[in-house]
C-alpha cells in the first residue's frame, strides 16, 4: 500500500470515528429523552399537559416513541442520523446535523434537525451551481447507530476550508445495493427535483409525473410524511389514505413510512378501500373492461332500485270486510315513493307506514272507515303477517348482496339493457358464476362501494325493545329513540326487533389526505370510489400514463377530474431513472418506441455494463431453467419470473419442481424468485427479471404493449427474456 492511500485510509477512518462521536451523543440524548418519558408516564400523564414543562416532556415521549420505532423497523438501514451540512463559516461555523427526527440537546440547543423541517430543505435543494451556503455535503452510512461511511460531495470551492472530501458519491451507493422484498426510505439521498414535490404546498391536488423508477412512488411516501409533519393534527385526526395497486405492492411499501417514525396512515391496496372487503383476485382483462366502465355507475343506481329478487310479490288480508291486497304494480309504486325520499337501508322506518297508506286507501266498508287512519294503521302494525311481509318486502341490504342480485338473470337484463351489450352481459355472468358468491374480485369491490353508497349503510339491528321499527319523525339519520316511541303502534312494536341507523356512516370514510399510486391504472369505477374518500381532502396523485393498463384514457380522465371536484393542481415532474440500469432502460424505451406507446422517457443515472439479452429455445423449461440460475447465482437479491397468465401455473410448477431453487421459490409473491404476470409487477422492482414469452404477455390484453413496458424496466441490474423458438 502506498503512503498516499494509507494516509487516505487514515484520514476516512479518523472522519468516521468523529462522526460516530456524534452519533453516540444523539443516542445518548435519545437515551436520556426516552427516560424522562418513562419517568413521566410512571407519574401520571395528566401532569404531561401541564404547562411548558409538561410540553416538553410530551414532545420527549413522542421522540422516544419514534426513535423505537426506527430502531426496530430500520435498523439495517440508513440510521437516525444520516446528514451533515457544512456551511460558510462565516455564516455558521457549526456542522448542522439532518436526522429522521429533531432532537434537541440538555441546553435546548438544535442537536438534529428533522428532515422534513424547513432547515433541513437546504440538504436537499443546495447544488454546486446553488450552494446556498452549504460548502460541504455529508451523508453518513449506518448500520444501526454504528457509522459505517462518510460520502462528501463539495458545492462551493471558493470558500476557503480544510474539510476532506470522501467517498463516491451517497447516491450510487444506495442505488446499486441489493433489491429485497420491501422498499426503503430515500431520506439521505432525495434529489432537488423530487424534494420540490415532497414539500410541494399543502392546498389542493399535487401530481406527481414521470417515466419508469424516477421515484414516484417512494417520493409520494416521503411528501405523506412530510404532510404529517406539518400540520400533525390535521393529518393524523382526518387520516392519510394511501391506495396501491395490489396487496403484493402494499407489503413492499409499507416499511417506509414506519422506518421514517410515521404510523399514522391507511395503506389500502385497490381491493382493500371498503372497510370490511378484501379482495386479491383480479378480473381477467376483458371483464376488468367492463365493471370498471363509467356505465356501471348507471347500472348500479338502476339495480339499487330494484325489487328484491326472491321476496314477496303480493300481500294480501282481510279487514273488516274488505279484502285489501297489494299487487305487484301497487308495491312498485310503493317502492319508488320510498325511494324517492332517500337511500334505501334509511327508508326502512318508513315502510310500515307506506304499505299502511296504500292498503288504507282500499278501505271501503264502513265497518273499516269509520274506525279511522289511526286505528288502522295500529291494527296492521300488531298483526305478525303483515309486520312479516314488511320486513321480508323490505330488507336491510349491503352492498355485496345487491351486487349478488345480478346473479339473477331477469334482474341483469333488466338493469343493463341500453347500457352494456348482449356480449359484455354475457362476460359478467361468466364471471359471478365462476365463482363463490363471497369470492369478489378487486373490480367487484368499486361496484359494492357504489351501491353502499346508493343503498346506504346497513343498519345495525337492535335487541328486543330497544329501538322501535317505526320512525315517528320522517326520513331521519337519527333513529327514534325510546323516548320518542310515543304512538300506540310504536309501543306495540317496542317489543319487537328493530333497526337503528349504523354506527359507521359513509360520511364517515373521508379522509384529509388520499394519495393515489399508479394512478394510470385506476379504472372511472375506482375514482368514483376514492372520490368519495377525498372530498374534503388535500391529494397526492401519482402515475406514468404510459404504464396505464386501462384502455379508455379518456373516459378515466373525466372520472378523475370528476373525483377531484375543481381542486387546484399543482404538477411535478421527475426526470431520472434511479431503478434501472441504463441498458435496461435503453432496451425498454426502443421497445416503447417501436410499439408506439407515447412514453415519458426519463434519463437513467446507473450504467453496470450489461446488457439485457433476448434467448430463443429449443425448450422453453429449460431455458428458464438455466436464465433463473444465472441471474439468481449473479445478483444478491431478488430474481423476478414474469410470465403470461395461461403460464402461470406451469412455470410455478417447474420452479418448484427443480431442487435448486425450491427454497427461492416458497412464500409465493414475497419469495426470493416469485413467479409473476405482467400486471402484478406494477411499481415492484427486482434486481434481476426473466421475461418468459414476451409476446405473449404483449398480445394478451388490449394494453399488453404498456404491460410489457412495464416488465421491461423492472429489474436494477440483470434481464433475460425466452422464448421457445
Ligand atoms: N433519491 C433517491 N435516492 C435513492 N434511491 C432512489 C431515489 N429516488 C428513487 N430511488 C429508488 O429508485 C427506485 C424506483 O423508485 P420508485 O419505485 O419510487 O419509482 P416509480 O417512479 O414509482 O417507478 P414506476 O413508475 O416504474 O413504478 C426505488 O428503489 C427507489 O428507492
């Protein structure tokens, strides 16, 4: 080793032992802080809120809450120091130091800045063209709290100084290490250009544009949890909504807001939005086409009205000397007075007393007359028949059952003649009868959310006298309560069950944030249904149309503007691939090209030498066989096969089949080599991709072109593609 390199060695190990210095004191104080905390909460919280002192304290517990957070969820990772910034010494002889949390020191003294406060934008935003100040730029490696590296970059050299610049560079550093199954924060390395739109302003819509791996989504979490940051009660009181494309996608994001101390969120995948559903199973392309068509909303507000399949058609009785019935012709009319004054779960009070009035109008006899409306009414009301055939005519129902009258193939004529064809009617009964009826799919569950909303929540059903069936007031959200159970037919009916309106209201499901990931795929169906969630929120809308997998661009345009209501845009734009290698970007954007997607192609920063390669063979088993071990034996982490759908199975069954790779293969989308088609690769990435059929996975859907430009810029370092030929 020459004398240059030792004294560099020297220097880089000294640099790195003053900033462990560092980091132990932090630890210290963090130490100290999570003390009194506990100290604190042993003497009672109430004295917590007491005055200045009690702020201070409630401000340590909230640290010490955080930092145990971090330390278990990120300990392998960048630590909870992570940046350092050496100003002008004229302006602040002192390094300032970017943490994921403040801290302050015994004397009250900034110690760590939080990375989303306002002094630490300068970390972000200072160039060497725009050093703002800011001579040297540090970020420190961690493994836990122990600093493992120093990476400097200089931004003004015309300040005179004697600090060292090390290491390569923080950003390449972080990009080439190895994929695994869960996305990590980028709080050391964010980029000007994506820091703008992290601390973008707070009012309205922001979007978030760019092509393929230019930080989308990641961004999107790190601006949620700035937003937490800022107005804490705001977001934390009214809720952050976070919506992904698929359960898979979900589980390999929702490690970052948690390693950044934020738990405060909802992470829903698509099939996840409506409380209580859960849906994985997608649709088949061309029956995803159709229920997220914005004609299902029509045909939805149709089938909401409809009778109940399977319920009573007639009521028929004896009175006095009347007959009184009620034909079929005569409850439909019923049915739509009902429907008239509101949803339907609502009217439920009301319908005794509707079905009263139109039998009472059949009243002729003067036996019957002359003991007046009153009398009447309180005569049905304590007779079990009718009672019966009021509550069997009328129903509480949810929205999985209305969706579930559609299995009927009279309700399903009528309610989409003039909307869907003979063809796409033919396409649904295809798909509920294949099957179970619980069994719904991710496109179902936009279709349920619509009907809730037309139908209303279902009330909750109440234990014997507590609630009466019969409102005495009207359409009313409230039910009556017992006090107001004043008539003779209320009493009677006290002891009967009854509804009360529910405990969670729609209303209920809005949120003060909804931010939305690969937003070019949401179907008008799934805008209606996060519209509904954000009318009153702030959003963060993310996506690359030309990944979009939905075929009507324009008819999911009106639905989003729709959903967003007029709220002002504020729209950014990323500019560069931090997934992919620069080859396997320069091969996914010729495909791009030569197919005529319309595609924003970003510039990719990382070069590794290699190639992507197209095989054709003689066997397609083997030739998978042999592109899997390669990369898998070539890349640390993980190897994604991405295969057509009629594939699925059959690839599945030959991964396990080989010896080699049966422990890779466990633990289905999570495991090391997951097997998966093209749409489930959405916003993953891997280290290494085999494409199996390629144009097969292109042709097999009307947006298979957008579908395979989206496995092609997956993988960060190697990508191998078969075909058998
Ligand atoms: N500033 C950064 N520092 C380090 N890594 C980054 C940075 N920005 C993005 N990355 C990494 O680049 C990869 C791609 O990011 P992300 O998945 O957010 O991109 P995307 O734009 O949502 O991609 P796509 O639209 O293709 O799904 C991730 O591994 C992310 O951690």
């Amino acid at each position: 080793m020459t004398e240059q390199n030792q004294g560099d060695e020297d220097l880089y190990a000294r640099e790195v032992a003053a900033e462990q210095r560092f980091v132990d004191r932090v630890q210290t104080r963090l130490e100290a802080a999570a003390r009194s905390a506990q100290e604190l909460a042993q003497e009672g919280h109430n004295r917590a809120r007491l005055g200045h002192e009690g702020g201070l304290v409630e401000r340590d517990a909230m640290v010490f809450q955080a930092a145990k957070r971090l330390a278990t969820l990120d300990a392998a990772h960048e630590g909870l120091v992570f940046g350092r910034l050496d100003l002008d010494p004229e302006l602040d002889p002192e390094p300032r130091y970017i943490g994921r949390l403040g801290l302050r020191d015994e004397a009250r003294d900034t110690l760590l800045i939080d990375w989303r406060a306002p002094a630490a934008s300068v970390f972000y935003q200072a160039t060497a063209a725009t050093p703002q100040g800011v001579v040297r730029r540090r970020v420190l490696r961690s493994t836990g709290t122990t600093v493992i590296g120093v990476e400097d970059e200089l931004l003004d050299d015309s300040v005179e100084t004697d600090l060292p610049i090390l290491g390569e560079g923080a950003l390449m550093a972080q990009l080439s290490r190895a994929r695994d199954r869960s996305m990590h924060s980028i709080v050391a390395t964010i980029q000007a250009e994506q820091d703008e739109a992290i601390r973008a302003p707070l009012k309205g819509v922001v979007t978030i544009s760019g092509g393929p791996g230019t930080g989308k989504t990641v961004v999107a979490l790190h601006r949620a949890a700035y937003l937490l940051f800022t107005d804490r009660r705001r977001y934390e009181t009214g809720g952050v909504l976070i919506v992904g494309p698929s359960g898979v996608f979900m589980r390999y994001i929702e490690r970052v807001l948690p390693s950044l101390g934020e738990t405060a969120v909802a992470l829903r995948s698509l099939g996840e939005v409506v409380d209580g559903l859960r849906a994985e199973r997608r649709d088949e392309p061309a029956v995803a086409d159709v229920k997220g068509s914005a004609r299902m909303a029509e045909l939805m507000r149709r089938l909401a009205r409809q009778a109940v399949p399977g319920a009573p058609r007639h009521f028929r009785m004896f009175y006095r000397d009347d007959v009184l019935q009620l034909s079929g012709k005569e409850l439909g009319a019923v049915r739509r007075q009902l429907l008239s004054k509101g949803r339907r779960n609502r009217q439920i009070n009301q319908v005794p007393r509707a079905l009263a009035d139109a039998l009472w109008r059949q009243v002729r006899s003067e036996r019957g007359r002359e003991r007046g409306y009153g009398e009447f009414v309180d005569d049905l009301l304590s007779d079990d028949a009718f009672v019966e055939f009021a509550l069997a005519w009328w129903p509480a129902v949810d929205g999985p059952t209305v969706l579930g009258w559609l299995r009927d193939p009279e309700v399903r004529a009528r309610v989409a003649e003039g909307i869907l064809s003979a063809d796409e009617q033919a396409l649904l009964t295809k798909s509920w009868s294949e099957v179970r009826a619980t069994h719904w799919s991710v496109e179902d569950v936009a279709l349920i959310d619509e009907l809730r909303y037309a139908v209303g929540d279902l009330p909750t059903v109440v234990e014997h006298g507590e609630r009466s069936l019969i409102g005495t007031r009207g359409d009313e959200d409230e039910a009556p309560t017992r006090e107001e159970v004043t008539t003779v037919s209320d009493r009677e009916l006290a002891g009967r069950p009854g509804w009360s309106p529910p405990q969670h209201k729609i209303e209920d499901d809005g949120y003060a944030h909804v931010l939305i990931d690969e937003a070019q795929d949401l179907t008008p169906m799934q805008w209606r249904m996060v519209g509904r969630r954000g009318r009153r929120a702030t959003w963060t809308i993310v996506g690359d149309p030309a990944q979009s997998s939905w075929p009507e661009p324009r008819e999911a345009q009106a639905a989003r503007d729709a959903a967003l209501e007029g709220k002002p845009i504020h729209a950014f734009h990323l500019s560069k691939n931090y997934r992919n290698s620069s080859e396997i970007y320069e091969f996914a954007a010729a495909y791009a090209d030569r197919v005529g997607l319309d595609a924003d192609l970003p510039e990719a920063v990382r070069s590794t030498g290699v190639h992507p390669e197209e095989r054709t063979v003689d066997d397609l088993a083997d030739g998978v066989r042999a592109a899997v071990g390669e990369l898998a034996a070539e890349v640390a982490g993980t190897v994604g096969i991405v295969v057509p759908h009629a594939r699925r199975r059959q690839v599945q069954e030959w991964l396990e089949s080989w010896p080699e790779h049966a422990d890779d293969a466990a633990g289905g989308a999570n495991a090391r080599i997951p097997v998966l088609v093209g749409l489930e690769t959405k916003g993953l990435e891997f280290d290494a991709i085999v494409v199996v059929e390629p144009d097969e996975i292109e042709t097999e859907s009307s947006t298979g072109r957008a579908t395979l430009y989206v496995v092609y810029t997956r993988a960060t370092q190697r990508m191998v593609a078969v075909r058998e030929g």
